[in-house]
C-alpha cells in the first residue's frame, strides 16, 4: 500500500493531498500570494490527520508543471526540502496530466485536451488517452507553449473533451462540444498519478527534482529559497 504525499502549487490554488491505499485525503487554499505559507501547515494537518510521520510516506509527488513560474518552483522547492529531510524520493508530474485525470474522473473523458492560460497571449497544452487495459494516460502530444490559435489536438474516434482556465481565457480560439474550464490542476489527482509513477521506479532522488518551463528558466528568488529551507527544516 503505498503512501503518497502531493504538493500542487502552478496556478491560483494551492493543494496538497495524502494518498493512502484508495484513500485521499487533501487540503487547498486559493490565492497565489499565500501558497509559500500555506503549504507546510497544510502538509502538516493532512499528515496528523492520518496519523503518520512524513518518513512514513513512500514518496513526494509535485506538479512539475507547466504552470506559474513562482508556483512550479515553490512546488518543487517544498518537495525538495521535505525529501531531504525524511530521506524520501520525489516524483514530478505534469500538471496537465492531472486534468486529464480530473476530467475522466468527473465527466467520464478518456481523450482530453487539458489547456491552461500562461498569459501573455499564450497557452500551455497537451492531448492525452486513457487506456483502459494499462490504467494509464498515453501522451498523444506532449506539453506545449503556443498562442490560443495554433493549439492543434490529433483527431480521434470518439468525443474529444477539454479542460482549463485557457478555454475561458481565449473563448474565441476554441469550440470544444464538451469543455470543462472549471478543471484546473490539484493535488488530489497528482497524488493517484503518483502511485503510477512510482510503481513505474520513475521515483528521483530530491537532488534530481526540476520544474518543467517551457518559457526561460527563472532563478529561485531570496523568498522561495527560504520556503526551501523551511520544509528541510520542518521534514
């Protein structure tokens, strides 16, 4: 049974969540200026909740991205510093494929182009399929930066859903038939893609965690560096 703790912090909400068996618990806090302070107290309620110490947990999952420069890099700063602290691998996942895996659970979606509003005129996406004999997403198009009108999913044989913040940013660029704007990416979803990678060894050492930017990279500010030493020190 594996135990997995997730941090989410690549757009407004920030989420965390403790997968234990079939069971998931989380907690999530909404404005972006808070998510730094948020987080820990939150890991550390989900974790009394349950009843475990952090070094119980088999792994710390974070979205990677894409997302907010700030977020991913505050999300991957907290993991870092748990797992060096409990001796624990990391896990990074993708954003976008958590909205893949929010949408199937919530509208039955099994292709799904997940959309999300990276600002200045632009949106990251990718396209995944669920197959159902490897309980697995396939990545039909990986993670991409482009502006709203050159997003270009694959054809496929039956319906093709959509979800995220850039559908209702950039209204005029896409006509999905069935759009879900309100899915965004959460804690609880990575926590399930979590269990996948793990059992799949793509675990990495805290050392080896790195966001996923697909505009340049961006160096920790003095702030998000002392939200690092904050989770070694409370792990």
């Amino acid at each position: 049974m594996s135990i997995i703790l997730a941090i989410e912090t690549s757009s407004e909400m920030a989420s965390c969540a403790l997968l234990r068996g079939d069971t998931v618990l989380f907690r999530e806090s909404s404005g972006v200026r808070t998510h730094s302070q948020a987080i820990l107290p939150m890991v550390q309620e989900l974790l009394a909740e349950a009843g475990i110490a952090l070094k119980e947990c088999d792994a710390i999952a974070f979205g990677a991205g894409p997302g907010s420069f700030t977020g991913v890099r505050t999300a991957c700063g907290i993991a870092q510093g748990l797992a060096y602290g409990a001796g624990l691998p990391v896990l990074s996942l993708m954003t976008l494929e958590a909205m893949a895996v929010a949408c199937r659970q919530q509208h039955g979606a099994t292709d799904v182009v997940a959309v999300l509003d990276a600002r200045m005129g632009e949106v990251y996406w990718a396209q995944y399929r669920y197959d159902a004999g490897a309980a697995r997403w396939n990545v039909l198009v990986a993670p991409t930066l482009c502006a709203p009108g050159a997003v270009a999913p694959l054809p496929v044989d039956g319906p093709l859903a959509a979800c995220g913040n850039g559908l209702a940013a950039y209204p005029d660029a896409f006509g999905f038939a069935q759009a879900y704007p309100e899915i965004m990416p959460h804690a609880a979803q990575m926590a399930l893609l979590g269990r996948g990678a793990l059992a799949a060894g793509e675990a990495l050492g805290a050392a080896q965690a790195q966001p996923l930017y697909l505009r340049n990279k961006i160096a920790y500010t003095s702030a998000e560096r002392s939200v690092i030493n904050a989770a070694k020190a409370a792990a």
